[in-house]
C-alpha cells in the first residue's frame, strides 16, 4: 500500500485531474471482491511474476492460489510477509474471465479484492460488449465509450481525492459499470474507439458522472430520485427505445415469497390487505410501495425494493402493482434506474441515422464533449 499511496501522490503531483501530460490514464477495476480465495492461471503456458509492494521478486508460477489467513496472505500454501502482492505477465485467467495489465491483491480482513490496473482504452474495449453489444451499430458504440471513459474518470478523480487509500478507483459490476474482462474484447472495437480516444463530456466545466441505464421506456428519471445527493441531465421524452425488448415488463411473485423476502429484511406480517404506490411529483417512476398489512402501514422505497426482489425481476421503479389472488404482479416499463443515456434509446438513434455526437447531444444537452488526452 505504500508504494501505491506514493504512486498515487506523485500522479496527482504531476497534474493528473487536469491531465496537462495528455496521457492516457490508467484505471484500476476492482474484478473480484469480498472472496477468502483466488486462483489466478497464467494463460498460454506463460509464467505469472509475483511481488511484493516493494517490487521484491516473490514467486514466479503458473499458478497461483492465494487464500486469507490471520497473520495475512498465503500463496499455495505459502506464507507471505503482508497483505498485498502484485501479479505480472501477458495474461490471466480467474475462474472463466481473463484479464491483462497488472492484478493488484490485497486483503480486505477475510476477504480478497482482486484490482485490475489497465489502460482506460483498454478497459472500456472490454466494456462494450459487457455492457451492450459490439454487433450494435458503430455510433452507438462510440456513443457508449465516450459516456463510459467520462463515467470512469469520473469516478478515478472521486476516489482518488476522496479516498486516496483505496486500493481500486471503480467496481466492475452495475455498482458502477459492468466489465467482464479482457475475453470480451474485439479488434473491430478497438478500432472504432479509437475514433473517440480521450473524448468525455463535460458540465460547467467538469467531468462529471455521465449515468447511462439499459432502457428508459420512454422518459428518463432525475438522478436526485434515484441519488439523493446527484445532479444528472435533464430528463427528457425518449420514442427511439420503443423497439426494445425490455421497454414493457411485468413480474409475478408469489405473496408467501415476498412476504419472505421482507421478512428477512425487518419487515413482518402476516396477510397483506392492500398494495399502492407513491409516485414522484417530478416522474411517472414509483417513490414508495404502500403495503396495508394485519400489522399497520409499511412503507418500503421503491430503490430498495427493487435490490431487495432483484433487479432483474423488478426491472425499474416505473411500475403498477395489484394483489392477484396467490400473487403480486408488477408491471413496469424500462430496465435500469433511467438517468442519462438510455442505452436502448441510443440503439434506435444510431439506426436511425444519427452520429454519437447527435447521440450524446440528446441525452446529455447540458454537457459538452472536449478531448483530454
């Protein structure tokens, strides 16, 4: 960690935030948090270069499992003198996702974090096609870049300032941005990314985070309903998701199994009278799900009604609910928390002929695209 703080002080020296060096950044992912233990495999017959964090040669294996202990880390078996080490070689693989740059572990007491420091042109290669599609057309793609590079710097100025002893700028799933690995990559990506290289937007100013979701269904959402304390684009009407898949939903769940699932979440009844919705004065999206049960009123945020049932269940908090009979049924459009771009949205403007700038322009008009490096 001392040599990462040192790291991290001397980038910040030298003008990082402004990037005045016009370099390209390098991001750490977190790839793999709160596990006792990894295994990491050197792809290709390679070997993987293991050291310490004062860059002290440790081990050089093909395999490499590393588990938790008390007195720190174990590496097959072997004990090591801290709790962090580094990884290096071509490339990785954990479990089925691989990975390139350098793999940074470090304890987490009886858990690992597993960072991926890589270049940020890289990592958002890796993006696309965990976050959309790289078969999507090519200004959608580059649409998405620019609002995932503008997200992940976002966040790497954030952490770095705010919580400078953070071994890792941004999680690699819908926490922040979804990044499987580098086997998601593909040449012709790269090459229509590189058409956007070092290109964010930016608000009064500042590189902001640029929010994106997977639908909207036909209005995007104000980020202070979804963040208390954020400040998103201005919403807008959105026709051009109307073809996706996931603009209408519904889903059904048994009213023992949601009756459960609050129960394990401190909320306790028998027998359910009623169900309504408090909508937001500012959204057709749903505040607060009302439950009249046999022990009083409970009312429960629709955001954390969506963690609590899944969000791949209860798809967004724009949504109807009824009691019918055995079960409670949601019917709901759009997929996502609905700030900013709307992926699906994207997809129909860039079938439709607009360029990502048109893209970008749409979904944040209150922003301007520079390039930084």
């Amino acid at each position: 960690m001392v040599r990462r703080i040192i790291i991290i002080c001397i980038i910040l020296a030298l003008g990082f935030v402004s990037y005045a060096a016009s370099l390209e950044p390098t991001i750490r992912v977190a790839v793999v948090n709160a596990h006792s233990s990894v295994t990491v495999e050197a792809n290709g017959g390679g070997l993987l270069s293991i050291t310490d964090t004062l860059s002290r040669p440790v081990s050089k294996l093909r395999i490499a499992t590393i588990v938790t202990t008390s007195n720190g880390l174990r590496i097959n078996g072997r004990p090591l003198d801290g709790s962090e080490l580094f990884i290096q070689g071509r490339d990785y693989r954990i479990g089925t996702r691989t990975f390139r740059g350098t793999l940074h572990i470090v304890q987490n007491g009886n858990n690992i974090i597993v960072v991926n420091d890589l270049p940020i042109e890289s990592y958002l290669v890796g993006l696309i096609n965990s976050e959309i599609s790289s078969n999507w057309p090519v200004e959608v793609i580059k649409a998405q870049a620019v609002a995932a590079r503008t997200y992940a710097i976002s966040q790497m100025e954030r952490m770095r300032q705010a919580r400078p002893d953070s071994p890792y700028d941004i999680e690699s799933t819908m926490l922040d941005q979804v990044y499987d690995g580098a086997h998601r990559e593909e040449a012709h990506v790269y090459r229509i990314l590189e058409a956007t290289r070092g290109q964010v937007l930016r608000r009064n100013g500042m590189i902001f985070p640029s929010f994106y979701h997977s639908c909207c269904g036909g209005f995007t959402e104000h980020a202070h309903n979804v963040w208390s304390d954020a400040q998103g684009p201005p919403t807008i009407e959105d026709r051009y998701c109307e073809r996706s898949p996931k603009r209408e939903w519904s889903y059904r769940i048994p009213r023992t199994d949601f009756q459960k699932v609050l129960a394990n979440n401190g909320v306790r009844f028998d027998s359910i009278i009623s169900v309504t919705t408090i909508p937001f004065f500012d959204s057709p999206r749903v505040d607060t799900l009302v439950l009249e049960t046999n022990t009083g009123i409970h009312n429960i945020k629709a955001t954390e009604l969506r963690k609590l049932l899944g969000w791949a269940n209860l798809k967004s908090t724009w949504f109807e609910v009824r009691l019918a009979g055995a079960n409670i049924v949601f019917e709901g459009h759009g997929y996502g928390h609905g700030v900013g771009m709307c992926q699906w949205g994207a997809k129909g403007m860039a079938e439709e002929g607009y360029a990502y700038t048109d893209i970008l322009k749409f979904y944040y008009p209150d922003a301007e695209m520079v390039t930084i490096y």
